[in-house]
C-alpha cells in the first residue's frame, strides 16, 4: 500500500506538534532583561528544546546566553515537531514499503518507492531540524529578522537575503501587511508574511509571482519555530493583518 506523500507528514506532524508541546508546557520566551545586562540566564535544558536533551545522560545545569538583544527584544524559541513530523514520516514510508528481493530474510529492503519517498522526507525532516536548530526568529524594538544560532548560543547579525538578493533578512514592523499559518496554526508547517519594504520590482520574485495582488513580497518560511509566539508577536508589534 502507498503512503500518501501529502497527508503522512501532516499527520506525524499534528503527533509530534502535541508530543513536543507536552515537554515544552511552561517554557518561556527570550526576552532581554531590563538594566542593559547582555547576558540572559536560558531557562532548563528543556527550554532550548526536547529533542536537544534525547543524547545528554543527565539534565545540565543552567548555562548563561549570550546574545545581543536589547531590552524589551524577543527571541522565539524553536519548535521540532514538523522535523519529527517528516522523519517519522519517512521511517513509517520505509516500513509501510518493503521489497519483495531482498537477499535475505533477516535483512529488511525498501522497495525503489520506500526508499525515494522515504528518503526524501528522512532528507527534509533532518533538513528542518538543522533550520530549527541555527536559526531564530527575533523582534527587537522596530524590526522582525531571521538571524543565526551560533554553537555558543550567540546570535549573530541578520545575514543578506540570498532568495532574493536584495537587502537582509531584517523587516520593519509597518512593512508587513499580512502573515498566516499554513494550514493553520493549530497544525503549522509554514509560517507566511509579506511586506513592502523589499523593492517593488523582486516582488514577484520565487513564490511571488503568483501573488494575484501584488502588494508587496511574499515570504514562506518552514514552521521551525513556535508559532503561537510568532502570532503573539505579530499582533503585539501592530504588524498589518489582512482580512480572509
């Protein structure tokens, strides 16, 4: 039987949206302390994520962060489910297929089917898990921007938009005029916003060019971080919401 290549991931998605959710309950968001310290304290080793803490032995003390956010800067904490999501996918899509000349009977072989489809989400599922682990959604005090993640868990500064080539990874609150969830925010696999602050002439540039309204450039972005934040965020910074 065929695993649907569309609906898998979705659904180990939804599994582990709720299963990382459950060991994230409590977590608190990265906020700059007040009085120009630069240095937060990170909260439990369950705060930088669940999936962090499945290769170490025993829980780490708490380890100071350094970063370079000012007060009142948030930076969103990320979130592993839609990588859980596809690498479950791809293990069940290897199983659910198995070849019918294998060599021998102790040794389990993907049909040609099992093993590209499942690859390919073993591929993307890893894929997600790198995003999620070097790069971070942060909202300083006039500006959303996707920065690195460095090992020392330092931010670094906002690198250039090479999907576009123009201008940095860095959007002024009063710039974006929409952003959404899809398929929704209950069940997020991408993060979605435009604005206007790109120049108008790569505004139909990759998935904009099939932007019927042409109001301003279209970003997607894999849902690596948690999305209930990035909406609190959006909506706290008065960023502009469309109407459906």
């Amino acid at each position: 039987m065929k695993t649907s290549l569309l609906f898998t991931p979705l659904a180990f998605s939804i599994t582990a949206q709720a299963f990382t959710t459950h060991f994230q309950n409590g977590v608190n968001i990265a906020v700059a302390p007040k009085g120009g310290n630069d240095r937060v304290q990170a909260a439990s080793s369950l705060q930088i994520s669940f999936v962090d803490n499945l290769f170490k032995a025993e829980s780490s003390p708490k380890v100071a962060v350094k970063n370079k956010l000012s007060d009142g800067d948030v930076m969103i904490k990320p979130d592993y489910a839609l990588a859980i999501g596809f690498t479950l996918a791809g293990a069940a899509i290897l199983y659910a297929n198995p070849s019918t000349s294998c060599p021998a009977d102790f040794i389990y072989c993907p049909s040609i089917y099992g093993g590209v489809a499942g690859g390919l989400h073993l591929l993307i599922g890893a894929f997600f898990a790198v995003q999620a682990s070097i790069i971070r959604l942060v909202f300083d005090k006039n500006t959303f921007s996707l920065r690195r993640y460095s090992q020392m868990y330092e931010l670094q500064k906002s690198d250039p938009n090479i999907v576009l080539g123009v201008g940095k990874n860095t959007w002024t609150y009063k710039s974006i005029i929409n952003w959404e969830f899809f398929p929704s925010i209950y069940f997020p696999i991408l993060i979605y916003f435009k604005e206007t602050q790109t120049p108008k002439e790569t505004w139909t540039v990759g998935p904009g060019k099939y932007d019927k309204r042409r109001n301003g450039q279209v970003h997607f972005l894999p849902a690596f971080a948690d999305v209930w934040e990035v909406d609190e965020q959006f909506r706290r910074r008065g960023c502009g919401k469309a109407d459906k």
